[in-house]
C-alpha cells in the first residue's frame, strides 16, 4: 500500500495556477496544517514538524474565521508543463 502525503502550503504563498483545493488550515505561528475536520487547534497536524519543543501559542483554540493567525492550506499542483521549443524554429535557414 502506498500512502500520498500531499504536499500543502498556505493558500496565499502559491500562484493561482498551482493551488489544489483545500486541504486543511496552517497555523501561521507553528506552521503546521490541521486537516478541515478539526475545528481545534489540537492534536497531531497533517503536515508539519515531528517533534515541536514546546506547544505554539494557539494550541487548543478554535479555528474561527477571519482569525488572523491561520490561513486555508491548499494542495500544491506540480507546475504546468513547458511546451517543447520547435526545432525548425531554431535551426537556421538552409540557403
């Protein structure tokens, strides 16, 4: 079995052609993702640190919209394939 942890980040840090949908809420004081389920911040985020020395300073808070110390985390989308240059286009005229 193959387990995909999707690589999240805050939705205002990504290009609007990069953003997945969203996927949990990042914490902007410990920078960890919390999935949507949560309404708290508690418990084992999703995405993040393993081991934080001391607890951030929202732990246990509810994640209440328009809070200025979380943000929406969205899925980040690989970037859009580069068109391949056309090779008659670079090669120079034949005379």
């Amino acid at each position: 079995m193959v387990y995909r942890i999707p690589e999240a980040a805050p939705e205002s840090q990504i290009a609007e052609e990069r953003r997945g949908p969203t996927i949990g809420r990042f914490c902007r004081t410990c920078g960890t993702v919390y999935p949507l389920h949560r309404g708290r911040h508690v418990g084992k985020p999703v995405h993040g640190k393993d081991h934080i020395a001391s607890p951030c300073a929202h732990e246990g808070e509810a994640f209440e919209p328009g809070a200025s110390w979380w943000e929406p985390a969205v899925d980040v989308l690989p970037p859009p394939p580069v068109p391949a240059p056309d090779a008659a286009a670079g090669a120079p005229a034949k005379a």
